[in-house]
C-alpha cells in the first residue's frame, strides 16, 4: 500500500532508531554519544537477548560481530532478517573473517572504517523508511581502505583474474570523466582492447601465482593519458584475495618524471 504525503513527512521528521550491540560498554556509550550528534535515536544492548527483545521498535541494527564467549552478533542479524526482513543490518568486526553476502547488508572494520563510513552508511539506509529501494555495496567500502593507503595521487583499479573490475578509485575515474561505478562489473581489456595480450597475462599471472609485477620500463599503460612528454606512469601490480574469496590483482600507476 502506497504511503501518504502527510504520512511520509511524519516518518521524514521521526529520528531514525538505531540499535547497538556491543560487549563492551565503553564502546556503545561512544558509538551511541556519536549518533545521537547526529541526529539519531539510540538503543543499546550488551547481550543477544536483550538486542532481540528490542528488535520491534528499530529502524536499523549495528550490530558488533565477536561478543565474547563464543557469541556472535549475527545471531541477532539472523533474528532480524527473519522476522523483519526490511531492516538494514551493519555488522561491525575487527578482521575479514567473515565473508560478504551473509545476512548482513554492510559489514565495516573496526579500527578501518571511519565514522564518516558508519554514518554515510546510516544515511544512505535511511530511505528504507520512506520504501525507497536502497543497494549499498559492501564492495566499496573494503576496497576504499586500500585506496586510501595508497595516496590519491595513485591510479587504483581491483579487478578478478579475468579483469573485471571491482574496484576503481576516484583517481582513475576522473582521468576518463565517469564515476567510479561505471566500472564496477566491465572488463578492463574489452573497455581496452590495447591491453590484450601481454598485460592480459600479466593480471593473469600475478592473480594466479601471487606474485608481484613492477613494470620498470616505465613505458606505463597505454590507456593511461599522458600528462606531457616529460611525466610517464610508473606501474604496479600486485594479489589480493577479494572481498568473495576468489584471487584478484591490485593494478596501480603513479606519474613520475621521467629520467633524462
């Protein structure tokens, strides 16, 4: 059934509910602190039976992974998903010891993702309340701490062995005017059909042997433009296990001038 005008409007102004589960209460009294500064509503638990009996009046779970004693917070995402299936659920967890696509709609590190990534997720799952569809890709936010490491002056692009990009950073987006999801899901040599052949072999190789690549002729990508005569991409490949398990390759350039 189709919501009102007057009816949206009211679930537009009503702060969003967020319920927290974590062990540790130093944690929740912070997170919590941080989201109330932001404008929403907060519901603390410290226990899987306390977070479930609260899941009735919530607009949103961030839920801690490793509770202790051999508890995880996804027992509670479990509960979530089945008897509120629209609810978005973000688990937090110290490593990658999960893999993506469980339950959960977005799974961030702890210790990696910042708030601005905690907050960016809440905002964007806020359109839940007002049954607009939401697609939050998990994706990003593993592949953007990478990015960040490596500098925006890096041209970055995480792709599978057969070059489909995952990833590519803003860096490399602006250099052909698109946004970074335009990318998401082509392939590398059929976008370029120049790269064909040794660099096929070459992300081939590094995804499969798990070895490096550094291209020291410095004769850099030929997609890559150029900035003038005297600046060449310097290039490095190298592997990484993705966000699904299978073997990727990370393939970044950075402008350096050139020897004379």
């Amino acid at each position: 059934m189709a919501i009102s005008d007057s009816e949206a409007k009211k679930i537009e102004t009503k702060p969003i509910r967020v319920l927290l589960l974590d062990d540790r209460p130093d944690l929740l009294i912070l997170r919590a602190a941080i989201l109330r500064q932001n404008g929403y509503e907060t519901i603390s638990s410290s226990s899987i039976e306390d977070a479930e009996s609260k899941i009735d009046n919530i607009d949103i779970a961030i839920l801690d992974y490793h509770l202790g004693e051999g508890k995880f917070g996804t027992s509670v995402a479990e509960t979530l998903r089945e008897k509120r299936p629209q609810v978005p659920i973000i688990i937090l967890s110290a490593t990658l010891e999960r893999k993506f696509g469980g339950v959960e709609d977005m799974h961030l590190l702890k210790g990696h993702s910042s708030v601005d990534d905690l907050l960016a997720a809440l905002r964007s799952f806020e359109a839940k309340r007002r049954g607009k569809p939401v697609v939050v890709d998990a994706r990003d936010f593993f592949y953007s701490r990478i990015s960040m490491a490596m500098g925006d002056d890096v041209v970055l692009e995480i792709m599978d062995d057969e070059g489909n990009w995952q990833y590519v950073n803003d860096t490399f987006a602006k250099l052909y005017d698109k946004k970074r999801f335009w990318f998401v899901g082509k392939n590398l040599f059929d976008e370029f059909p120049e790269l064909r052949g040794e660099w096929e072999e070459i992300i081939q190789t590094v995804a499969n042997t798990r070895e490096t690549y550094v291209d020291r002729s410095f004769r850099g990508l030929p997609n890559l433009p150029k900035k003038n005569p005297r600046w060449v991409w310097n290039v490095l490949a190298f592997p990484l296990r993705l966000h699904d398990h299978r073997s990727g390759v990370v393939l970044s350039a950075r402008v350096i001038e050139k020897k004379s």
